[in-house]
C-alpha cells in the first residue's frame, strides 16, 4: 500500500488532520488501535479555542458545532467562598466554545467515512520505518495479517503511550516532566449547569470545576488523592464534597443526580523535544500533556495541527519545505506557554501536601491580585481564549 500521509492516531487531532489534509487534495491513511466505538466512548473536555474552532470550520465539520455549542465570555474564580468573573469578550474580544471532545470526534469521523477516507481500526503492532530518510514507511498488523505502507510522511498523534514518540531515539530526544501529587475525579450527570459559566474553585478541602456539556449535562470535578478510587466514592460523597468546595451561592442551586460516568484523571506536565525526526512529526500528546486546569490539552494538539497542516500543503504545492523544517519549533513555542498558563493556573487553585501557612498566604495573595488587577485578568484571560498561531 502507498499513501502521501500515515497518520497514527484516530482521535481527534488525526482526524483533524487528515480531513484537512483532504479537503487540499493530500491522501492519508488513519491507523487506530481501538474501534470508532471505543473512542467515541472515552470523555474527554469540552472547552475550544477561538483557533481550535476555526480550524474545525476550515475542515467543513463545525456545522453541527456551530449549531449545539455553547458559547462562554466569561468564567468564574472562586477562594475563600469569593467569587469573581473573568470577563473574557471584554478583556479579548473573544469567547471560547464549549461543544464535547467526544462530539468533536464524532464529527470527524463522519466526514471522513463520509469522504471514503481510509480508516483502519483494530490496528496492532504498528512500527515505523526509516523515519530518519526520504522513504518512510510503517507496518502493522490487523486481523492476524501484517500490512506495510509507503509514504511520504507520518503523523504520531498515537497519545503518551503510542508508538510514535518511542520512534525517536533516545539519543535525540529530551524529556520535562512534572507530575502533580493529586488527581481529577470527575463525573458526568444529565443535570442542568450549576452556573452560566465555568466555576474553578479553590478551597483549604481542595479544587472543583463547575463544568457542562450542554443544557441537560453537566461535568464536574474535585481534586483527590492519586491512592483514590472511582468506586471509593459514591454519588452522594462527591456531591457533598463538591459543595463544600465551591462558593455558598453556587452550593445551595446545585442540582444533583446519579452519575452516568465516573472517572479519576492524574495530573502532569509533559514536553519532548524536538516534535520531528526526519520525515516523523509528533503531535498531541505524542509529545506533550498538560495539566486539565485551563482546558488545554485538545487545543494544543489543534495548534500542532495548524503548524503541520500549513507545512504539509505548503511542501505538496510548491515542493517548499520550510513549513515542515519549521514544525517543531513554532509548535514548541506554543506548547511551552500552554504549559506555563496550565500550571500557573493549576499552582494557583489547588492544595498541595507539603504546603507551609506561607504558601496558602501566598495563593490567597495571588487570587486577590487577579481579582483586583485588569491587566493579570488580561493575560488569563488570552491564554484562556487560546494564543495566536
């Protein structure tokens, strides 16, 4: 098999790419590991970028978005039971979305089967080959049978555990890690929003999210510890926690339900360097993974995405390989400062163990600067709509 493109990951940033890729004439193949059901079953965040929906709109697959989604100029900060509202359409002229990963996805692979795009499910043991030369190529093997493909590049958007980013070797690559002593347990109820806007709340108990999917959906979190389990906690625990956490005001409108999913997400900041080897381009968390606090993780793979989607087209339209010779640095300059604003935010929100009076007084401090100052809510406030590309 021969195709120009072998993008390793059916996600959301593979199909992404490759119905961009598509839409300017440029063939792809998708190898993914699960089904499309499996995928379209994992729940993952909500929240857009302005860029993050544009580029949606440029693949041809926001019409359902643009129809359902919700869209956000503000959030909401809470400590102490003090609230108040970072005015987004104010400070930036923007908003972000809210419309699920899951929606998003589900999009995407409408098009692309819509298009007679090659998706390849239940794919195992994928290898890539000769990534370092002008010939790459990868194997897998599906259905007991193994297959190679002939390309002219590969797309890893295969996550943190895939094969990609282990493609490149050691001797190459360089590694930053942080991982934060405390997960996410997060549940998704077909209740009404607790607010309008988004609630991040820091509290001495810990940090809860206020979150939604839609009218009828909300998603919520409390931080917990690693050594929890989903099945520690149950319904009427985590509510009771949750109200607790977040202010008095919104406490007393929660409305509660039996959870429909239940789930605890570790925490950590996650980078490797260089994002290209050869004809080998990282993107996703292939190569970097941040922290759920600021809702960046989708919407620095879309930055990924646009930098190698413009190198990409540029290459095949004009045989110019600045585009793809420039990848990995403009998407680690981005990267890097999404990773900065996702643990600024998370440094600032949450309680750590080992915290002295010192650093509790300090947090206090920071939350009072940013509720006083406009020009911090600036700067939070453009992060949180999503940098320029």
């Amino acid at each position: 098999m021969k195709t120009q493109v072998v993008v390793i990951g059916g996600g959301p940033s593979g199909l992404l790419l490759s119905q961009l890729l598509h839409r300017q004439g440029i063939e792809s193949m998708v190898l993914e590991r699960k089904t499309r059901d499996y995928v379209l079953g994992r729940i993952r965040a909500g929240v857009l970028e302005t860029g993050t929906v544009d580029l949606m709109r440029q693949a041809g697959v926001s019409q359902r978005m643009d129809k359902e989604c919700m869209l956000h100029d503000g959030i909401v900060i809470s400590h102490a039971d003090e609230q108040f509202s970072i005015d987004l359409k104010e400070l930036t002229g923007s908003h972000v979305v809210v419309y699920g990963q899951t929606e998003l996805t589900r999009d995407l692979y409408d098009a692309r089967e819509a298009a007679n795009g090659q998706l390849m499910f239940n794919v195992e043991h994928v290898q890539i080959h000769n990534a370092d030369s002008e010939s790459p190529r990868v194997s897998y093997v599906q259905d007991g049978k193994t297959y190679q493909i002939d390309c002219d590049f590969v797309a890893g958007c295969d996550g943190f555990h895939g094969v990609s980013r282990q493609a490149i070797p050691l001797s190459v690559r360089n590694e930053y890690e942080k991982v934060y002593p405390f997960g996410w347990l997060g549940i998704l109820s077909e209740t009404p929003p607790v607010n309008p806007e988004l609630i991040y709340a820091s509290s001495p108990r810990g940090f809860a999210l206020c979150s939604m999917r839609n009218a009828n959906l909300s998603r919520y979190y409390i931080q917990c510890s690693l050594s929890d389990s989903p099945d520690d906690w149950t319904d009427t625990a985590f509510w009771e926690e949750l109200k607790r956490r977040i202010p008095t005001e919104a406490a007393e409108a929660l409305v509660t339900g039996p959870s429909i999913e239940k789930s605890i997400a570790p925490l950590r900041s996650f980078v490797t360097e260089p994002m290209r080897w050869g004809r080998l381009f990282l993107c996703g968390d292939a190569a970097h993974i941040v922290p759920p606090t600021g809702a960046k993780g989708l919407n620095t793979a879309a930055g990924d995405i646009h930098y190698l989607f413009e190198g990409l087209t540029q290459y095949y339209a004009t045989g110019d390989t600045q585009g793809i010779d420039c990848y990995s640095q403009k998407a680690l300059a981005r990267v890097w400062k999404a990773v900065r604003f996702s643990w600024s935010l998370t440094s600032m929100l949450h309680t750590f163990p080992d915290q002295s009076e010192f650093d509790h007084k300090m947090q206090a401090a920071e939350v009072a600067f940013m509720k006083s100052n406009r020009h911090a809510q600036a700067m939070l406030a453009e992060n949180y709509v999503g940098l320029p590309y």
